[in-house]
C-alpha cells in the first residue's frame, strides 16, 4: 500500500466519493449530510490523500484547516472502498492526516460522522476521538456525532 497526497480532482477521486456521496445519501437527509465536493477539497487549506493498492486508488481522505473556532484541522472525506476493507487503510489514512496536522503545528483533529457509522465512529474512539459539542458552524443535529483529539505537535 502507497498513501500519498493526490489532487482530488482526478477521476478516480471523483468515482470514491460517488460512492461515499450514494451510502451518506441513502442514510440521512440532505440537511444532516456535510460532505464537501471536489472544488472545496481542492482548497489550498486542504491535504488530500489517497490509498493505492497495486496502483488502483482504494481509499481516500482529507484534512481542512480551520480556524474558526480556534485553529484545527477537520477530517474530511474518509473513505475506504469496500473491496479494500479490513486491510487497515482507513487508520494509516487517519494517521498521514493527523501527522500533517502535527508538523505543522496544529494540535486539534476534529470531525463530524453520521451516527449509524458505526464502524467509523468505532475507529474514530479506538483512535482517541472522544464525542464533544458542534464546533466551527456546525449545529446540534441528532445524526450527527462530532468527535475531537488532542495530538502531540512537530515544531514547524
């Protein structure tokens, strides 16, 4: 496996987050899904990276950084392709993320997930995100969960 950063305007990008777009849709309603489209992800203030298992793009994700409610980075776009689960890249996706934020400085991780993503809100907590109030723009919906983790910060 290979996780480097990618532009997430490449196709392949565009056909995983088709993907996650189709489960999110299917589970909540429009107002409780806050899913960022390519345009945004491809924001100078976001890393985005992508998970290659012989060649082929299997799993994506993304940090935002903000600092709206002090300064963070928002996980963003954390997507593993489902012929590619149980391999373990949504956690070496989740730490590339969270070592970015790292060595630059930033000392919050923080995100938003449904709460019937059960496996991702089970990552998450093994992780060490623990479930805090909205944050950012963010406002109580009861679908939501938002989670935060303090991390061990590199001098820039």
């Amino acid at each position: 496996m290979e996780i480097k950063a990618i532009n997430p305007l490449r196709n392949d990008v565009q056909r995983l987050i088709t993907q996650a777009d189709a489960v999110m849709l299917s589970q909540y309603p429009a107002e409780s899904n806050h899913l960022d489209d390519v345009n945004e992800l491809a924001k100078p203030n976001v890393y985005f990276i992508g998970a290659f298992v012989d060649d082929r793009l299997a799993g994506i994700g993304a940090v935002k950084l903000l600092s709206d409610d002090g300064e963070y980075g928002e996980i963003k776009r954390v997507y593993v392709e489902p012929d590619f689960r149980g391999l373990g890249i949504s956690v070496e996706i989740m730490s590339m993320l969270e070592a970015h934020l790292s060595a630059r400085g930033v000392s919050c991780a923080r995100l938003e997930t449904g709460n019937k993503q059960s496996e991702a809100v089970s990552l998450y907590r093994k992780l060490g995100y623990h479930v805090r109030p909205p944050y950012g723009s963010y406002t109580e919906d009861p679908l939501s969960l938002f989670m935060e983790k303090r991390l061990g910060v590199n001098a820039p």
